[in-house]
C-alpha cells in the first residue's frame, strides 16, 4: 500500500511536515510546495499509485472520490465560480517528478503553470 521512499507516502503518513488541507480514509490533499498559482494544492490518493500508467480497475472509487474532493476543495477555496486547472502528469514527458499520483489543483491569478 506504500512505498518507504515516497516522498508523498510520509507525508500522508504525517512523517515528514507538509500544509494538509484534507484527509480521508481514501485521499490526502496538501498545498504544493512551490506553488505556481494563489492556489495550488495537490490531492493523491493514500495508497501508493505510482502514475496513471499503473493505475487499476480495482482503483475506480479511489479515482472518482479524488474528484468528489477537488469540487469540495475548490468550493472551499473559492475558486469553483472563476474555475481552475485539474493537472495529472504522467511520465518522463509529462514531467512527472513526484512518482506516486497525484493532481495539481491550480486556481487564481497569477498561474504560472505548466512550467517549461
Ligand atoms: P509533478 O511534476 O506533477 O510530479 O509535480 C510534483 C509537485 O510536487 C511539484 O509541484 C512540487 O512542487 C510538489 N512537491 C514536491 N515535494 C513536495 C512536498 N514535500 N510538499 C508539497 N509539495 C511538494
Ligand atoms: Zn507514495
């Protein structure tokens, strides 16, 4: 279910310190470290899934709920009515840095995103 050098697995273990914002039984949501936007926060799933390419039938609900708690988040944040940006990166072209799924949640002015 994890991976002991993930980077995003301590942090939803609590083990290294990072903003949460939101967690559930299924989904961990923080506020990007270098955020690129007013807001950016990131919403993984708390088990360990390294990208889309090894995301499984099996995961559907985890997937389904991680966008039930993007509406939540951006209504929250108040950027539901002006909108915003839901990023998935996948790989080494999709310059992927963080190897466990994760979407980025980018709203407000200015957006600096995608980088590159
Ligand atoms: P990606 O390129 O899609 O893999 O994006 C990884 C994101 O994780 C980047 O926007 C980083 O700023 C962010 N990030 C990396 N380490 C941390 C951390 N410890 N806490 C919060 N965000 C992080
Ligand atoms: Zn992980």
């Amino acid at each position: 279910m994890r991976d002991p050098d993930c980077i995003f697995c301590k942090i939803i273990a609590g083990e290294i310190p990072s903003d949460i914002i939101h967690q559930d039984e299924m989904v961990t949501a923080f506020n990007d470290i270098h955020p690129r936007a007013p807001v950016h926060v990131l919403i993984v799933p708390n088990k360990h899934i390294a990208n889309n390419n090894t995301f499984q039938v099996k995961d559907e609900p985890i997937a389904g709920h991680m966008f039930t708690i993007v509406r939540k988040l951006a209504e929250d944040l108040e950027i539901a009515d002006n909108g915003y940006r839901l990023i998935l990166n996948t790989g080494e072209h999709g310059h992927q840095e963080v190897q466990h799924l994760h979407l980025h949640l980018i709203g407000g002015h200015p957006m600096q995103y995608p980088m590159g």
